[in-house]
C-alpha cells in the first residue's frame, strides 16, 4: 500500500523472469540517489534527534505506552537511507504497456494463480465476510510484496522516528511512529518482525502501522493480528481496508474493450462516467466484438496509451484501486492483475504512439501552461492533470481528444 509514497517504475529482466515485488523495485529502480541525505531540522529550533526521542518518549508515556514499548526507542539514529529515498525522485518512465511487463511475469501470474488455488477456502470466506473477490487480493498480494516473498528490509521504528524528527512531513510521521508503538504494546509484532519498506509500511499488504490499528484483522484465531507471517490475516485486512475505501461486493471492477472510430475521446479518461449503454452506442464493443448490456451501469473509458493502444472500461470498483495507490500506472496494472488471475486473456497492445520522454512530456507541460492549457506543475510525467490539460488543447487544435501526448502534438505546440 502507498499511501504515503506513490512509487511508477520497475526493474526489467529477460524472460523467463521472476517479477520484482513493488518494495524491492522501489529501492532498484526508481533513481534515488544512493548517497547520504541530512534531515531537515528547520522546525526544530537545534533540538537534536535523541533529545527529541526523548520528548517522544515522554508524549508515549502521556498516550499511556508502557516504558517496555517506549523502550525501543532507545538507540535509534537517524537512517540517511531513508531521507535519501524520501527526497529522491523517479527518474524512469514507462509506459503502461512497460510497466504492465515488468510488474506481472508469467511467473507471477502463475503462482497467484497457484495461491488461489492453495488458499481457496480462506478467499472464499473472505469474500464472504468483505465482499472482495480473490483476485483483487491476489493481485495487491502479489505486486506489493510477491505474495509475502519481500516485504522490505528497514527497521520501520527507524524509518518512522527519521521521517518523524525531520521537518518535510514531520506530523504524518509522527502518528505513524506512535501508531507502530501501540501495535508493540498490544503484541500484534515483536520489534524483530517489524520491519519493511523505507517509510514505514509493514507486512504482506504494506499496510502503514495506522491502518494496520485500524483494518488489521485476526482471521487465524490465534490471538494476534499478525500481517507478517499470517497469509489469513493478511489477507483479510486487505479485504476490510478495501471495503472501507468503498469496494462494492459482486460488481467487476475493470474489462478489456475494443473501441471503433466514431468514440467520443474527450469523453475518455479515469473517472469519467457514462452508461455502458453509451459507449455501446458510441461503437465500444466488448474484447472479441460482442455488445456491451445495454444497461446503466457506471464505465469509464480509460486509453492508457491513447486510442490505439490497450482500451478498457473501468467501473466504480476501479476507484478502489486508485485510493490504494494513486498512481495510474500502478492501479490500472493492479486491476489488470487481478483480472488475469480471474481469467481473463493478455491484453491487446495496438498501436499507439511513441510514449514521449520525460525531457519532451516537460516541454509538452511547459507549453501547455504557457498557452493557457492547465497541465499542472511541469515535473516530466503523465498524470492526470496533464491528460486534461493535452486533452483541452488537442480539442483546440482539431487532434483526437484522447489525451495521449505524442510528439504530433508537441509539433503543434512548437509552431503556436
């Protein structure tokens, strides 16, 4: 779970080839500089970390933590590692197609597919009790720590006091740092268990300490919530925090789609609801050509890599997706996951475009806001702010409005 990092890249590899969980990749691939980075003590008046432990401390006592919790933080030193991964930033973009290849191996299909099946009856019960279906879990299981193969090598109660003590996001940190604490105090981790990614995310599902308080679930009986070791446990706490997000029990979540010339594009994009029986109308055709019901089911028409690359309908389920990371690359390919292991075939790629580098997407942004397109802070990456803000200026100009950037556009861009 990214609540409080939105990580978009992965590591490639020759097929056949083992997929990376996202905790790995995050330390792999990303770009991060691998020095040394001090924090940012402005807020802090000189008060050094172990006399700011200290206060901690003495805050814990007041929260009514006993001095055996509180007593791990004795020691602790600031990890340079983890400012360095907070402050750095993603050097690589892929496109969704990439990024899809590099997240889900054949591998890793198989064996969630495998744990599917290995753990069927505790799925079946889980979705019976939460109303998520087992390939939605399968899918979060898997991309976030390749089923509970990686869940990360930091020590979460240092990589929450570095992250608390300094400045950039110190208050968020901080209830997490005494949220990690509670969970010691009521025995559901042993300080040697907690451990995970670098800010603090912890277990099978990557759950931050405060949502593991507050969705953390005992589905094993045995007394303790345990999301390290416990796949039941792990797995139902992924199911009660998704249905707290609002997933709705039997509706689908996303479908493959083949789309005909006569689509409204300015119409596409994630959120943008219509009625299938809209698109049915407007020439969206179900993979392999059937008709979409003619029903008033909410559909978004989502064109990752624009109107001829991969096409589908996402539905409300799919915005679950994006609250679990709000990352388009990562939710789009989490849905995508989950329905492969629910059988359905590889996706259709099309043709699309040539994704545009970062260095020609920051000058497509740049551009776009100088002409009065709102694409929103130029940074060399495709959100959804600058599909609107492309989409706004391809209707202008008289291209497709599928919000795709390509280098037809920046042509354009270049002669206003």
């Amino acid at each position: 779970m990214r609540n409080l990092s939105i990580l978009k890249a992965t590591r490639g590899g020759r097929a056949p080839r083992r997929a990376l969980p996202l905790a790995l990749l995050i330390c792999l691939s990303l770009g991060f500089s691998a020095g040394e980075s001090a924090a940012d003590t402005s807020c802090r008046q000189g008060q050094r970390f172990d006399a700011w432990l200290t206060d901690v401390a003495a805050e814990g006592a007041r929260k009514g933590l006993t001095r055996r919790s509180l007593s791990q933080l004795r020691g602790l030193s600031l990890d340079s590692k983890v400012l360095a991964r907070d402050r750095g930033q993603p050097s690589l973009s892929l496109s969704f197609t990439d990024f899809a290849d590099r997240l889900i191996s054949q591998n890793r299909l198989s064996r969630g597919r495998a744990m599917l099946d290995r753990y069927a009856s505790t799925f079946a019960a889980i979705e019976r009790n939460f109303g998520v279906q087992g390939p939605v879990l399968a899918a979060f299981w898997g991309l976030e720590t390749d089923f509970g193969g990686y869940m990360g090598e930091f020590s979460s109660l240092r990589s929450l006091a570095t992250l608390a003590y300094d400045c950039r996001r110190s208050e968020l940190f901080r209830e997490e740092l005494f949220a990690a604490l509670v969970l010691l105090e009521r025995g559901d981790l042993t300080p040697e268990e907690m451990r995970g990614a670098w800010a603090g995310e912890i277990g099978q599902v990557q759950f931050t300490p405060s949502n593991y308080l507050k969705f953390g679930v005992d589905y094993d009986g045995d007394g303790r919530r345990d999301l390290v070791k416990s796949v039941p446990d792990a797995l139902a706490s992924a199911a009660k925090f998704l249905r707290h997000l609002g997933w709705r029990a039997n509706e689908p979540w996303l479908e493959e789609v083949e789309v005909g010339p006569n689509v409204p594009w300015d119409e596409a994009g994630r959120g943008r609801y219509r009625s299938r029986a809209d698109w049915a109308r407007d020439g969206v055709r179900r993979r392999g050509g059937d008709r979409l019901p003619a029903d008033r089911v909410d559909a978004a028409l989502v064109l990752p890599m624009g109107r001829d690359g991969p096409a589908f309908l996402a539905y409300r389920n799919f915005d679950i997706f994006w609250e679990w990371n709000n990352s388009s690359n990562y939710s789009l390919a989490a849905a995508y996951f989950a329905t492969r292991l629910a059988g359905a075939p590889p996706m259709r790629r099309g043709n699309p475009a040539a994704m545009l580098s970062s260095k020609e997407l920051l000058e497509v942004q740049t551009r776009l806001n100088r002409l009065g397109y709102d694409a929103g802070p130029p940074d060399g990456r495709l959100g959804q702010k600058t599909r609107a803000g492309v989409r706004a200026a391809q209707l202008a100009i008289g291209l497709p409005a599928d919000g795709y950037p390509t280098r037809a556009l920046l042509e354009r861009l270049r002669r206003q």
